[in-house]
C-alpha cells in the first residue's frame, strides 16, 4: 500500500510521557500544522528547514513574552514516515510537571487542539499505518505485566493476528465471488450443487481456523488480563506468608492474630511468565465479628471469579470442618492444595486431603522454610501452560473483543451450514457467509463504527 500523507485531520498535542518528574517529557504535536507551530515556539534552528528525522537543540520560547520556558530537543519527523502519518513534533523538555504543562500550554494556545486518549494511535489507525488489532496491541504493550505478556503483544504489533484474519476473510470472499459467477452465469445444470457444496466446504475450513484461534483464548487472555487467583484458608495458616512470598516483598500484613488479613487487596505477580493477579482474601470462617463477616462474604465472592484458587491448610494441625468445608466449596474450581507448615509436627495425612480433592493437586510445602515453593510455581505454570511454546510467532487471541467476535463469526458458519443441510437457498447462505466475513473484518478494522472507535481509544492513557 502506498504511504498515504493524511490531511483531513487538524493538529492535536498532548503530553507523552507519565506525569511527575523525571529526566525528561515529551510534548508531541502531530497535524498538518505541527512544524509550523512549533516553529513559532522554537529559538534554534528554523525547523520549517531542517531535514524530516532530525532532532534539533534550542529554547522554547513564549511569542507573544518572548519568556524562555526551557532548553529543549525537537524531534522534527515529517508525513508519511511517522507515528500517526501526519507531520509528528516531538519537543524533549526537561521533566518537571511546570515546564512541560507551559509548553503544552503554548502549543494550545497557537493553534493546536488537546488531543484525546488514545487519539494519536487512532490517527495511526485512520490513516492505514496500522490496522484495529494492532492498535490495541499497542495498549498491550503498554500495560503488559510479563515478559511473556510482552511477547504476545510485540506479535500482535506485528500484526500476526491480523494476517491470519485477512486470510480469512479472503478465503470466504473468494467464495463469495465464486458463487457470484456461479450464479450470474451458470456454466453446469447442477450449478446449486457445485455452489452449495462449495460454501459448505470452505464454512467447515474457515471454521476450524477460527476454532484453533479461539482454543489460544484462554491462555492469551491470561497472559494479558492475569490470571485472576484467590488464595484462602482459615487464619493463620499462612496464606499472607504465601502471598509475600509470591510477592517477594513484604506488602500484605502478616501476623499472628487470628483474621487481620481483612479487606481484598489485589496484586500482581509474576510466576514463570505467567501473570497472577493475586486477591489475598480473609479467611473463610464462621465469624460474629463484623469486619470479619465482610471479609469472609468477599472471600467467597473471589473464589467465584478467580481463574484459580489455592487452597492453604495447616498441616501442623488437625483438620477441621471450615477446613473441609472450604475444599467442599471450592470444588469444579480449578485449584491447588497446599499443606502448609510441613516444618512442624504433621497432624494431616497428604492422603486424607487428597481423598477430599479428587484429582486436583495436594502438594506440602513450608512457606518458612522455602520448602516445595518451586514446586508451586511449576504447577501453576503447568495448568495454565502446558503444552503451550512460548514462542513470539504463536498467535494468540488475547483480547475480549477479538474471542467475542470470533465467537459470532463461528456463529454465523454454524448458520451457513444449518442452512446448507435445510436445503436453504444460495442466496440465503451468502447472507450468513457475508455476515461472517464482516464480523472477522470487526477484529482488523478492515469495518468498523464511529462508536467502536470512541470507545476502544477511550481506554488509551492521553499522548498514546
Ligand atoms: P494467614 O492468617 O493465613 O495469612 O497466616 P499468616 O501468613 O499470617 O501466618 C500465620 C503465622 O504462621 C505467622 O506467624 C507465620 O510466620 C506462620 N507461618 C506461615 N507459614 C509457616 C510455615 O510454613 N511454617 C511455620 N512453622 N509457620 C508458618
């Protein structure tokens, strides 16, 4: 595709890098009108001449007080070979929260418009650099929580993704034209035939296409969202020890009273590349006490919408109904099962515990001691993971928009194939068929609404 220089479009500007201080910020202009404007605040070289790429030191200066705001470095990168396509200004101040907003207050204030979140990457959508899945990536990119998170961003930024939905959509639009011709100029007597049986085909082909990227949902979504665990118990068997361990730094509470780990806090870790999004929970146990009572209710809350509970005993101490009641209401969850406190004198059998979990992981460990924790971390892995290559060519789907939206695309071939089986007319098929190349077209970009757009830049922080 030819780099098309885009016009249509005025000259916005925002701040783009995280606001407090730092060594530097970058203020960034991008519009038709960005070097011009800039050029009016700029003392140094005149940046309407400098070569496109170049980055040129000098003051930014106040026109009308002709007041010297700071030192500066401006980026000058002219259209098409940019960001968003458009000419790009980038002014490299010194990273303190007063000159960056001066500046960006300047900026504004001869010409340029603030830019909405995510309006950059959104201009870099319109103009055809980059296509919906590749915006996104870019967000992922951002917030990514391990490297492995990093990797399956990075892919979709190159757009892997997007190259297995246009094949695709081209698969289903060459059988679209194909029973187009087959219709206008039917060559054979059994033309519904050889049509029909040509849809019926590539439905069944493209399906399974769209079901083995679907199969990669679950474990893209992890990788993107975290994977949401919870991890319970009654007091003090050591589920705060577990989670600063998990942490590797003391930041939930630890002690000795009985239910002090009260409210839900949520935390990230990352075990082999696999991003846990940690709710510490308060015991679950029969309580009188208020506080308690709120804490226990939102344990069962958590263990409901977590991907994965860990279940913590006390192994140095008999086991107990809330003990049982706890393995009994976490069943069908996907689970482990620790015995902790190996250290110490053991009041349970691994084998009673296991008799109560069905086929689902006991393992002991010491959380003092650093015993079986390893372990731990490889188990997780392992039902998340494994089987999985951790590869930066393996495409995954990650995002809820990309599975929901694969989700009706198989829909709709389910469709074209009930409707081929009933024997409906071509013409009818082709509507499903059609529906489905536009839903796989939704993922890309390659169609998309106004409404759509607002509302997935919307999420984007300001600058991007
Ligand atoms: P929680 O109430 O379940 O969060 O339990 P805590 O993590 O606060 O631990 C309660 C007490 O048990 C603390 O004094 C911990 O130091 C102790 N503890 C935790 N894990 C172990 C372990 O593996 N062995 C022993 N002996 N004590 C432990």
């Amino acid at each position: 595709m030819p780099l098309a220089k885009a016009t249509e479009y005025d000259t916005i500007a925002a701040i783009a890098t995280p606001p407090g201080e730092g060594a530097i910020s970058i203020v960034r202009v991008s519009g038709d009108d960005a070097v011009e404007l800039v050029t009016k605040l700029f003392r140094g070289k005149d940046l309407r001449q400098v070569p496109t790429h170049t980055i040129n030191y000098g003051h930014i200066v106040d026109p009308k007080t002709h007041e010297e705001i700071d030192e500066v470095m401006v980026s000058v990168m002219r259209a098409p070979r940019t960001f968003t396509r458009e000419d790009v200004v980038e002014i490299n101040c010194h990273g303190g929260i007063v000159p960056t907003n001066r500046i960006l207050q300047l900026t504004l204030t001869n010409g340029a418009r603030l830019a909405e979140p995510g309006e950059f990457t959104k201009r870099a959508f319109l103009h055809g650099r980059i296509d919906l899945s590749q915006a996104e990536a870019v967000m992922d990119m951002i917030t990514a929580k391990t490297d492995r998170s990093r990797q399956v961003a990075l892919g979709q930024l190159d757009g892997n993704l997007a190259t297995r939905i246009r094949a695709l959509r081209q698969e289903i639009l060459d059988v679209l034209a194909e029973v187009e011709v087959n219709i206008d100029y039917p060559e054979y007597d059994d033309v519904e035939t050889v049509t029909t049986k040509l849809m019926h085909d590539h439905a069944i082909s493209v399906r399974k296409k769209i079901k083995e990227l679907l199969a990669t949902a679950q474990q893209g979504k992890v990788l993107r969202d975290g994977l949401a665990t919870a991890i319970v118990g009654r007091p003090n068997v050591g589920k705060s020890s577990l989670l600063n361990y998990l942490l590797h730094e003391d930041k939930a509470i630890v002690t000795d009273v009985a239910g002090t780990t009260r409210d839900v806090i949520e935390e990230y870790v990352n075990v082999h590349g696999v991003p846990l999004k940690l709710i510490d929970t308060a015991g679950i146990h029969a309580t009188d006490d208020k506080v308690e009572k709120i804490g226990v209710e939102r344990s069962k809350q958590a263990i409901q919408r977590a991907d994965l509970v860990i279940v913590v005993l006390n192994a140095s101490e008999p086991l107990t109904t809330e003990d049982r009641d706890l393995l009994k209401f976490t069943q069908g969850k996907k689970r482990i099962i620790l015995l902790n406190k190996t250290d110490l004198p053991q009041k349970i059998e691994q084998d009673t515990v296991q008799q109560l979990s069905g086929d689902d992981p006991v393992m002991p460990i010491s959380v003092l001691q650093n015993d079986g924790l390893t372990a731990l971390e490889d188990k997780i892995q392992e039902l998340f993971f494994g089987g999985i290559e951790n590869s930066q060519t393996t495409v995954m789907v990650t995002n809820d928009r990309h599975i929901a939206l694969l989700n009706q695309a198989e829909q709709a071939l389910d469709d074209v194939l009930t409707g081929i089986t009933n024997g409906m007319p071509v013409d009818l098929v082709q509507i499903d068929l059609t529906h489905c190349w536009d839903l796989l077209g939704e993922i890309t970009g390659d169609s998309y609404t106004d409404e759509l757009l607002d509302e997935l830049f919307s999420k984007f922080c300001l600058g991007k």
